[in-house]
C-alpha cells in the first residue's frame, strides 16, 4: 500500500510526478504547477476518484518526482516521460494507419516532389497526411503538369545524366530535365518554389501570375506559348477542385474530433489552410476509463504538435471541448508558432457545421474500426477462450445473450435481448419485450419478467417436436449477460435458479462506470484486462442491448405521443393518419405546418384538414 509522503518533502514548485508498481515499473506519470498539493490530492477520499485513479492507486507501492523551473517545462516533461515509458494508466495515443504525404526534397540540389510514408527526414519539406495513396497520386500528377519538376530516384537522375539524354517525362512535359541541362538552377529553384507557395496555399497569387503570363504570350502572338501556360492553369484548377473552399481564404486553422467510448476513441484532424480543406489525420485512441474529453484533447494537441506537424501549427485550433490547462497549452503552442494561437469552441455558423462534419468522419471511423475488430476470425476466437478462462466456464460461451431494460420515468417501460453466436451479432435472433407486470420504476423486476419470459418459452419450445427453425427461443444461452451490478446480476441469477436451469446457463452482469464483470458467488469483480478481446466483446454486447433497447422504448413513446395527438380528430381514422404523416415525414413537421399547407394536400377533405389546424394549433393563415 501507497503511503502519503511527508509534507515538508514534498517541494511546491512546477514539476512532474510518477507512481511505480511492486516490480519498479512505471504505471502513471502527471504534471503540476504545485507538486505538494498535486501530489496530495491523490490521498483523499476514494469515492471521489475517477476509476482509473482508484485502480492506479491500488497498484502504486512508490512515488517520485521531478522539480522543473516553470509549468511549461513540467507539461514536456510529462509527454517526454509518458512517450519513453508508455505507462498504462496514461493515454496511449497510436496513428491508426501510415497515412501518404506529398514530400519536397529540399535538401537535394536538384529538389523533387515525391509521395512517403513513416519517419520524417531533416531538409524535407512534407504536405498532407492524405486519406489514400490514389488521391495523392492523381494530384502529383497534375502537379508535375504545372510544376515540371523531376520525380525520378536519384540513381535514375545520375543516369540520364551520364547519357545525356532526358527521359520520357521530359517529351510529355511532365519534367523540365534538370539532368541533361533542359532549365537552369535559377529557373528550376523557381519552379520549387512556386510548387512549395501553391501546396502551401497560395493558389491565388500563382494562378494570378500564370494568367499574366498568358496574356503576355499572347499579344506578343506567341500562341504555343500562351496555350502550354493555359493547360498549366487547368491543372492547376482541377487540383483546385478537389479542395472544396469553406471558408474565407484567409483563414487557417486546425479542428479535433473525436468519437469512441471508455476504451478506445477515433480521432480525425482536418487541416485547413487558406480557407481549403488540405488534408486530414487519423488516430486511434486507447483511452483510460474515466479520463474527461479535455484531458483527453490535451494529451492529443501536445502529441500532435510537439515535434514536426504536418501542416505546422495554425492560428487558430477547433475541437468540441476546451482541453485541461488550456492557456498553458496556447502559452506552449505561441511559443512555437512564434505568433499569437487560439483554442476554441464554435457555437454557431461555418465553423461549427465544419467540426460537426469532422466529428461525423470521426464516428464513422470508429464504427470501421470496430467492425474490422468485429470480423477478426482470431479476434473472436481468442475473446470466447479468454471468457471462458476469466469467467471460470467449463467451456467457450459460443451463444450470449444480453439483456437491458429501457424506460422514461417508468413509461413506456421495454426489455431487449441480444445474441452473439460464435462471436458474431445475430440479429435475427434479436427480441424486444413490452413490461407487463407491473406499473411504476423497478429495473430489478422488469430484468426478472424478460429473463423469466425468454426462458420460459425456451423451456415450452425444448419439449415440442418438429423443426427447430420453426422456433423463435429453441437454444438456451451458454452464457447469460445483464447491463448492471451486482443488483442486475442476483436477480437473473434467481429467475434462472427458479426455472432449474443454473447448470445450463452461466450468468455475469457488467456494471458500465467501472466496466467491472460481476459473476455468482463472488463478490469482487473479475479481473479482465483493459483493451483485451474478451472486454471489448462484453461491451459490444452490452452496448448492442442498450441501443437495441432505447430504439424500441423510443418507437413506442413516439408512437403514444402521436396517437395521442392526432385521436380524435372527425374525419381521421387510423389511414389517413398514417398517410398525413408519411406527407409530413415527423409529428413535429407536421406541428410546424399550417392550413395552407394541409388544404394544398388534394386526397385531404378540407373539414379534415381544418379540424387538424385547430386541435394542432397550426397558422390558418
């Protein structure tokens, strides 16, 4: 057990602070303006601990830290300290894929654009990261159109060079052949940098220029001249369009999104610069329990712009939450910029629509993670072999079931079951419940009714002969999973005791604050490890059941609500209700209607139509 360090030991300067376990590793590293009341803060009370905390503090059996001069040296310190020793109650920050940049060889006498992966290079100018290889590549050959710079390997440059003779490129002008003295040094090294102005942006100034040049070319009547300048400003266009503006070209700025759960998070970053989208970024996440999204943003911004960023570091930074520390982490990020840099939240107008769509691409990204995990043979089969071996099952749970109970005050109060066969969702055996047995708020009995109710049929279609595709509850659950604690779990645990089926079904709940899995005659959780297959499956699971749950609760409220509405209206029955609110599409499209609108529906009677307005309150003008 961890005890408090003595007070006066413990200095009140900025500093960095690490907790070990038993076997000297490192498991947590923080940051403090006040290391002494930072410190200190981790031996209070329990209960008000996030549960990763509690955990952490349960495993550290030792302590240090490290004094820096101001707060900005203890935020490097930490990264520094949390990238070399990747402690595992801090954030683990990993790039989902190696994302293609467009890259300029700067330091190569004769510069070339080329498309890399990986590790950067000193000297080498890099733009993007781009979302596929095809993308860039169709670019960079528009590139080379306008910007007829070579791309061959340096071996290949040396050889043409010995020759004396240009290659291909050189006779389709895609390359102004530096190797056989086709331009200059001067005119090359202006042709890079008009290449390096237009990825940074600068489009207007170059299109501008060649516009100039054409119109040059062309009084002088030097038509080849003025019709090569003009396909260069063609390609230059269709690069253009693939760079939707949106917003004001001066404008440059970076926005964060991310979407997950309390194990892993996608997180996209799109990059804008002069007002186009330029290129985006993606990482997964593997995320604490517990950790809030603007400790989590924090840790993403000092990742991201700490060594190298790929567009640089831009004036103005967008994401849904402020990150921790926010003025330390503008103070670092105007020091690196050399220039003023804002963190913000957009309420309203381009900006906010701009991190919704990021924040979309962000979710999407997270459900085609999980799927890719999802339809991973090995994936699956190691999660049921390691639920066997944490749960104690004699065997593999090759069919789960997980049930949730979904309800509004205790109306409209529904159940779901969900099954997994051989670690894939079967949807077909999907049920929903409508609560019958009772009237008020009691998870505990509305658990015990579905449960009781799917075994009971099981049991009634177990002693029936005939086919057993015909019915709907034939196989029972190896295992059998309530969205709870200990509470959920005693009670499924009685209604299959009551039904004699305990030697048939084995039963565990998983209580989402602390993702702990509870199981009979055990009080403590059992132990599965974060990030395992076997964790992420039980709350796939339970996740699949909750919105499976809320769907149905939500259909049958929506449906009361609107029943309720539109009864009793002379004129419309049960069809015309229907077919009012397909032409309306939503209850609430329809209340924001008016009389006008309903006498231009022709197969509406206009007394009907007139008796809706009044009982909806509608403008009869």
């Amino acid at each position: 057990m961890l005890k408090q360090p003595e007070q006066g030991t413990i200095p009140t300067k900025p500093g960095s602070y690490q907790f070990f376990d038993k076997t000297g590793k490192i498991i947590y590293v923080g940051k403090a303006k006040n290391l002494r009341n930072r410190v200190n803060s981790y031996f209070g009370s329990s209960k008000t601990m996030a549960s990763r905390t509690q955990r952490m503090m349960q495993e550290a059996t030792h302590l240090e830290w490290i004094q820096v001069r101001n707060e900005l040296e203890a935020l490097m310190l930490e990264f520094a300290l949390i990238k070399e020793h990747k402690p595992r109650f801090n954030v683990d920050l990993k790039d989902n894929k190696s994302y293609p940049y467009l890259s300029v060889t700067l330091n190569e006498n004769w510069p070339r654009p080329t498309i890399t992966r990986g590790k950067r290079k000193k000297g080498v100018r890099y733009f993007g990261p781009y979302g596929n290889v095809k993308a860039i590549r169709e670019t960079l050959d528009l590139l080379v159109k306008s910007f007829p710079l070579r791309t061959c390997s340096n071996s290949k440059f040396k050889e043409h060079e010995k020759n004396g003779k240009p290659c291909l490129l050189f006779h389709i002008d895609k390359c102004s052949a530096p190797c056989v003295d086709k331009i200059t040094k001067k005119e090359y090294d202006s042709l890079v940098s008009d290449l390096l102005s237009f990825l940074d942006g600068n489009s207007k100034t170059i299109v501008d220029n060649l516009r100039e040049e054409m119109s040059i070319a062309s009084d002088k009547q030097e038509y080849e001249n003025a019709a090569r300048v003009r396909d260069k400003i063609l390609n230059i266009e269709r690069v253009l369009e693939r760079q939707q503006m949106v917003l004001n070209e001066t404008e440059n700025i970076d926005i964060f999104g991310f979407s997950g759960d309390a194990i892993e998070a996608a997180v996209q970053v799109f990059y804008i610069r002069h007002g186009r989208v330029v290129g985006r970024k993606g990482f997964v996440v593997d995320r604490i329990d517990g950790i809030e999204n603007s400790e989590l943003l924090k840790h993403l911004l000092v990742e991201h712009y700490k060594s190298n960023p790929p567009r640089g570091i831009p004036r103005q930074i967008l994401a849904e939450v402020i990150p921790e520390d926010v003025k330390l982490m503008e103070t670092w990020l105007c020091g690196e910029r050399n220039s003023s840099v804002e963190i913000r939240v957009p309420k309203r107008g381009e900006k906010k629509s701009l991190l919704e769509t990021v924040v979309n691409n962000a979710s999407e990204e997270f459900i085609r993670h999980r799927l890719k995990r999802a339809k991973d043979h090995n994936a699956r089969s190691k999660a049921l072999n390691e639920l066997q071996e944490a749960l104690g099952m004699e065997n593999a749970p090759l069919r789960i079931e997980c049930y949730d109970m979904s309800h509004l005050q205790g109306t409209d109060y529904v159940g779901s079951m969900v099954v997994m066969e051989d670690g894939l969702l079967k949807k077909s055996d999907y049920r929903r419940f409508r609560i019958n047995s009772f009237d008020g708020n009691d998870d505990y009995a509305a658990m015990k009714e579905v449960i009781t109710r799917r075994l009971n049929a099981y049991l009634k279609e177990s002693k029936q002969t005939g086919e057993a595709s015909s019915k709907k509850f034939a196989y029972p659950p190896q295992l059998l999973l309530v969205d709870g604690g200990k509470g959920q779990l005693s009670v499924a645990q009685s209604a299959v005791h009551e039904l004699g089926l305990s030697d048939l079904i084995f039963v565990a709940s998983l209580a989402k604050q602390f993702e702990e899995v509870f199981v009979p005659g055990k009080s403590d959780p059992v132990i599965i490890k974060r990030n395992s297959e076997a964790l992420y499956m039980l709350q796939r699971l339970r996740d699949e059941s909750h919105r499976f749950a809320v769907e149905y609760h939500r259909k049958l409220r929506g449906k009361r609500m609107i029943e309720s509405v539109l009864d009793g209206i002379p004129g419309l029955g049960e069809k015309r209700k229907n077919r009012l609110l397909d032409e309306f599409g939503t209850l609430k499209r329809l209340r924001e209607s008016s009389l006008k609108e309903l006498n231009e529906i022709k197969w509406l009677p206009e007394n009907v139509a007139n008796e809706v307005a009044k009982k909806l309150d509608l403008d009869l003008n």
